[in-house]
C-alpha cells in the first residue's frame, strides 16, 4: 500500500494478514472485523511502535495515563494485555504477538509492515464509544514507514521515527463556562445512572476557579433547542449547549466494569473544536470505592484543566464525605431534576428518601429545607436547616457558607450573622449565583433595598435563566420604585422563554403598581388550579381587592387560598393567610372578624411567624394582657431574632402603648425599628409592610402633630413599591386627610378624602372606616 492509500486507511498490517485500523478501533482478518476499546488499542499501538523492544509498565502508564495517573496500574495493564490477546488469538505461553517478559514488561515480537500516519492528520475522538477515558490529548500516536525488508530500513537508515503532535490546548480560565454531560454507564448497574453526574457536580461547584453551568441553565437551553428539558445530556447535545452558552468545555464522564473492579474516567474537551483539555482515570475496587475514585479523577482533571494547586488544596472536599451511599445520592439528583420540572412539591419525596438511605447527607438536609422554605413551610424548613448546620463539617467550604447563611437568616433569625456569612460567602465565590442571590435576600431582609437590588442584579448577570433571581430582581427593583427597570428585567425575561410562578406574581405586582386590572385578573386565572401556586396569588388578589374596598370579594378569596393551602398540606401558608386576613379586618374596623382569625390560624399553625400578627391584632383589639404574655414568649424563644428584636417587638409595644394612650412612648419604642422599616415582611400578603411607619404616624395625630404625623403616612405613598397591595397603602390616603385638618389644611384634607372615595368608589358600604371617613368628611 502506497504513502496516499496510508494516509486514507490509517492501518498497520502484521502478522501473516492482520490489520489494525485505529481509526476504526478494528482488528481486521480475513473480511472479519472485531472492535478493540481505547486503551487496548493505544497500548497495542505502542507496543508496535516500539516491536522488538521490552516496554515496562512505567512507560506504558506514563505514555497512556501520564505519569500524575491515579489508578491501579497493574490491574489496568494486566486486563488491556487480556484484551489484546483475546483480541489476536495469542497464547500468552507461546505468543505469535505480545510475550511477557516477567516482571520487566513486554515486547511485540511479530513482524510488521507499517503505514505512515501524515503529521497534520489525527485520528478521530470517538468519546461516547469508548468505556475508558482517551490517553492524554497532547500524545498522538507515531508510525515508521518501511519500504523493503527490516533489512534494507536497518541497513540504510533512511527513515526516522516521526511523532504526530496536537498543538498544546490552552487551560480554562475562571470566567470559562463549563458543561457537565451525562454520565456515560457502561456497568449495565442503575444506581450509577444520575448518581456520579450529581456527585461531580457536588464536587465541581465547591471550586470557584471552575464556572459550572447550572441545570437551570442547561434546561432552559434545551428548551431553546427545540428539546424537553430533561433530555440526556450526551456528548454532542452538550457540546451544542455549551456552544450556546458560549461557555470553554464540557465534562464527559465515564463508569465501566473491569471484572470485579469499576474504573472512572473523566475527559474535559473544548466546545469549539472537540479539543482535548485534560483526561483523568481513576479504579475502584468495588461498588463502595466508586465515589472515591470519581473525587481521585476530578482532582486530576481540575488540576490540568488549570486550577491552581492552593485551590485544589483548599477546596478538594471529597464527595464520598458529603455520603457514602450512591443510593442516597442517586435519590437526591432524581429531587433535583424533579424540582426542575415539577417544582417543590414532587421533588420533597427524593430529598426525604435521600436521607433515609443515609441520616448524614446534610447536602439533602440543606436542599430539603430550602424546598420547605419555598412552600412556606417555616417550621420543616428550620427543622431540616438545623439537622444541616449540625452536620455542616460534612459540607464544603461552599456549601458551608450556604447552610449558615440560611440558618442563620431562618433559624436563629441573625440577619447580622447571615449578612456576614453571605458577604464571604460573595467574596470566597465571586461568581456564584446562589450566593448572589442569598445575600441579595438578607439585604432585602434588613430593609436594605439598594444592596438587595445590586446583588440581585448581579445574580441575574451570572444566572440569567434562574426565575428566583428574576423574582428577587424585580422585587427589588420596585422597592426602590424603579418600575421601569423591573418591566425591562421581566420583559427581557419573557424574551428569553422563561416561565414560572415566580415570573407570575412578578407580572401581577408590577400590573397592581401600574393599575392595570385586566393584568392582574389574567395571573390569577393562570394560577387556579396550580399546585403550589394557586393560593398564593389568590391571597394577593384578596389583598388587592381590600385595597380598593372590596372587602367580599376579598374575605371570599382568602377563603379560597386558606383551603387552597389547607389541601395541599401547607398549613403554615393558610395559618399566614387567614392571619393576614385578619389583620385587614382589624384595621377596617371589624374586630370581632379580626378575633375570629386570630383563632383559626393559631389552630392551623401557631409559629413564631403567625403570632407576630396575632400579638399585632389583639393589641389593636385591646386584649393587653394576652398580647403581652405572647410578645414576651416570642421574645424568650427567639433571643437572637434580629427581626424579632428590633422590628415587631417595638412595633407590638408601640402598639400596646398607642392602645393605652401613650403616643410618646410609642414613638420612643419606634426609634428602634428605623433602620429596618423599609423591609417587605410577608410571602402570602404584603398588609404588614411599613407597618411601623403607619403606627408611628397614629401615634403623631394621638399627639395632636398633624405634620409629623403627615410626613409618616406620606412615605408610604411615596414607597408604593414596598407598600404594594397592602391595605395600608389605601388608609394611609385617608390618615392624610385627616393630618391635613389637624394642620389646618382643609383644602388638601378635601382633595385627600376625594382621592380615598375614589379608590374605594366600589368599597362595600358596610365597612366601619368607610362610615368614619363619610361622617369625618361630611363636617367640612
């Protein structure tokens, strides 16, 4: 066969008639094909390249693995030899091919007629067909031509042995995005399907030199391919995606059999062109060595993929720490592939059983209390946040930034503790969304509403297919009555595909601000009949038809959300709810409605969070001794509650005060809740936000300081934003007018009233306040 014939076939004959084609990963004899695997055929490659010659196994592991190879090499060695023999028929006891030179190596003994390999010609990667990770990238294999016997070659020295060589691939840098595709699971044994994919990725996000793609990210991308979200991420499907994203490489996994023993493999190859970054192999023992061997082959390909050796020190947190049980693990990527698809509610039994198959999996712990909090679920969310925080030595560096910051900020209530922890949490991991996100949360928390909204932001530009940091975007875009710029994130949201009940109740807060009615009726008949959804946007809308005064419309949909929330086994939601219903009640001037709330949601939920609200109502109704016994148990149960402390405790005292007649010491206790006043309170109803301004502002008209008095209830209508829906928004109008006469400005108490009888032109006319307001009008 001619020089141009070699370059095509890429084939080498020896033997009496066998031919090795390797880019077809063939050994061919007599029309008969059998496929070889990667790691035999580089071996046999070599073994040909240097035939007469002993290679020792060092330099097998060092030209196939490279020499930094975390494996066991001999058994490696010893089953490619196996192959390879199976393969061409030979007798390791009388070999025609390979003979072993015992405890020295091996040498190719059969004649060979070799074909040149042209230097800019490389065989092809067939990745998704090999069970074995590919040698390392910047090798490539060499051949000598021979024209003649062995002889005339030996004799005239003409032709030199010529190495074939890939231009050297540059490393990741931290802002390249990374693709993690599928596992690919050749041991035919289910629990490896999901399972190493999850724990790769367990251990891949803990380095924050590496920039791994979120599965949000991965999701929505497929959709834009015109796939299901939850399709196998295969080695062209993640390329494609990677390329989409713009991201540097992606991550193809392995697991196969080798008797009784696994190996792992793990190849890092550019999105661009399929080049090879970084490979890594790893062997187990047994099923139970698995998940150390997949944190031996990561720490190697990290480590050639560029990460620095202190960071690979620092942050090389073993996998098989997190848990042991592969079971486990399998459980949790299924919780969080279904949390993806289908929400909280259908991934919480994954989560759950993750932690029955192994009690110490604080990841689940952590993953399933966050999925608590989403629902509402204060109670099971603290529970499972605290079973966390006690196993957090079982976490990464990452991860434990993660569970303190949510403990601190759920559990104890220290938001100053949280803030701190999500500060370094931000500045250990400066390009981790979720950090972004979590701080942004606590600054919103604290009433801090431009750092919310500066990290928020952030969290966007790192995440932008994330429905939670479009939420928190918009949420506090508002707060700052910046309405324009949360109808640009959420239109630019809905340009990108995105959907969700997050994206929903954005939608329907900016439609309230904007005073589009027809908006908000259409993201309410979106949600009826949505799980998990539902009764929150019918607790909203009840909020939204208070505001405007219609108060059957609204006792009628919080009914609704109560039993919506009730049904799906969210009692603390519909205690919140019915609490919040409440509360407007009281305020409207229905106390005996007010009272019956108050006993319905503490015989649905009587947590700290419910009872903050009760202990606001009854003060309001005058039941002082109850609602002192229960501000003095909150306040014993939840010592290091910074909300606690400096928000509702004042706020209840100031109340109780303003009840007894004592505006100046319920303005003395206000002082303390300043800097915090211009937080948003509630999940389910926005009727407690500002609340200390408003009763700062009827403590100023108790003491006769109508200007005073005017500049508190001004600033809620000048915070729309945060104010939002609650019915302190509406009565601040009319507290306004009634500022206004007290001054002696009975011409912008006129214009006031007008503006309250406005709003409320299809207020009930049975409502208390509304008869006040009437009689207070009809005496100017």
């Amino acid at each position: 066969m001619g020089f141009d014939a070699a370059k095509r076939s890429g084939a080498i004959k020896f033997g009496e008639d066998f031919e090795l084609d390797f880019r077809a990963y063939e050994l061919r004899r007599s029309g008969c094909a059998v496929k070889i695997e990667r790691i035999p055929m580089e071996i046999l490659l070599f073994l040909v390249e240097r035939r007469g010659q002993l290679v020792s196994r060092e330099q097998i592991v060092e030209r196939i693995w490279g020499s930094a190879a975390f494996l066991d090499t001999d058994n490696s060695i010893n089953g490619a030899i196996r192959k390879i023999r199976q393969v061409l028929r030979d007798n390791p006891d009388r070999p025609r091919f390979v003979q072993t030179i015992t405890s020295k190596g091996y040498r190719f003994i059969a004649p060979v007629a070799e074909q040149l390999i042209a230097e800019n010609e490389s065989p092809p990667a067939v990745i998704e067909e090999s069970p074995l990770p590919a040698p390392r990238a910047a090798r490539r294999i060499w051949t000598w031509a021979i024209v003649g016997a062995a002889a005339l070659l030996i004799a005239t020295g003409t032709y030199k042995a010529r190495v074939w060589k890939r231009a050297t691939v540059s490393k990741l840098s931290e802002k390249d995005t990374i693709v993690l595709a599928d596992f690919v699971n050749r041991t035919g044994d289910p629990v490896f399907d999901g399972a190493l994919k999850q724990g790769l990725s367990v251990v891949l996000t803990q380095s924050p030199f590496l920039n791994v793609a979120s599965d949000i990210q991965v999701s929505e991308m497929l959709q834009r391919m015109g796939r299901a979200p939850n399709d196998q991420l295969t080695h062209e499907v993640a390329r494609e995606v990677c390329l989409r994203l713009g991201g540097k490489a992606i991550l193809i996994g392995s697991i196969s059999s080798l008797g009784s023993h696994y190996v792992v493999g793990l190849q890092a190859l550019g999105c661009a062109d399929g080049d090879m970054l970084a490979t890594g192999q790893a062997e187990a023992a047994n099923k139970e060595s698995v998940l150390k061997a997949l944190d031996g082959v990561t720490s190697q390909v990290r480590g050639k993929m560029g990460e620095s050796l202190s960071s690979l020190e620092k942050y090389d947190f073993p996998v098989n720490i997190t848990t042991k049980s592969l079971e486990a693990l399998k459980a949790f990527s299924v919780g969080q592939r279904m949390s993806r698809e289908s929400g909280e509610v259908a991934a919480i039994p994954f989560f759950r059983q993750a932690i029955q198959l192994d009690p110490d999996f604080a990841l689940a712990y952590t993953t399933l209390g966050r999925a608590y909090e989403d629902l509402g679920e204060d109670r099971e969310a603290m529970e499972y946040f605290t079973k966390a925080y006690d196993l957090r030595n079982r976490l990464s560096e990452r991860e434990k930034y993660y569970i303190t910051t949510l403990y601190s900020e759920l559990v104890t209530g220290d938001l100053e503790q949280a803030k701190q922890a999500g500060e370094l949490w931000v500045q250990a991991y400066p390009r981790d969304g979720y950090a972004r996100e979590k701080l942004g949360t606590v600054y919103g928390d604290l009433g801090d509403n431009e750092k919310a909204y500066s990290q928020a932001k952030e969290a966007v530009r790192l995440d932008p297919e994330s429905n939670i940091n479009i939420f928190n975007s918009v949420t506090a875009a508002t707060a700052l009555n910046r309405l324009d710029e949360a109808e640009r994130i959420l239109e630019t949201a809905k340009a990108r595909g995105l959907d969700g009940p997050e994206i929903h109740v954005s939608i329907y807060s900016l439609a309230f601000l904007r005073g589009d009615h027809a908006e908000t009726g259409r993201q309410v008949a979106w949600a009826v009949g949505k799980a998990g959804t539902e009764y929150l946007f019918l607790s909203e809308h009840s909020d939204s038809e208070a505001y405007y005064g219609r108060l059957r419309n609204a006792r009628n949909l919080s009914r609704h959300a109560v039993d919506s929330a009730t049904r799906e086994g969210t009692k603390e939601t519909a205690a919140l709810c019915e609490i919040s219903a409440a509360l407007r009640e009281m305020e409207l001037g229905n106390v005996s409605r007010a009272r019956q709330g108050v006993r319905t949601a503490l015989s649905l939920a009587p947590n700290a969070s419910v009872k903050l609200l009760v202990v606001l109502i009854l003060a309001k109704a005058g039941d002082t001794a109850r609602a002192k016994d229960l501000a003095k148990e909150l306040e014993e149960k939840n010592p290091s509650n910074t909300l606690t402390k400096f928000y509702w405790l004042p706020t209840l005292r100031a109340s109780l005060e303003l009840h007894a007649g004592n505006p100046q010491a319920a303005l003395s206790q206000l002082q303390i809740v300043a800097p915090y006043e211009l937080r948003q309170t509630s999940n389910v109803s926005n009727v407690s936000n500002m609340y200390p301004a408003y009763i700062r502002g009827q403590a100023y008209l108790l003491e006769h300081n109508g200007s005073a008095a005017a500049a508190e209830f001004k600033k809620l209508l000048d915070h729309r934003g945060i104010v939002q829906n609650s019915i302190l928004g509406a009565l601040s109008v009319l507290q306004l007018a009634r500022a206004d006469v007290m001054i002696g400005d009975l011409g912008g108490a006129r214009k006031q009233y007008s503006d309250f009888f406005s709003l409320w032109k299809d207020a009930d006319p049975d409502i208390p306040l509304l008869k006040q307001a009437k009689a207070e009008y009809a005496k100017l």
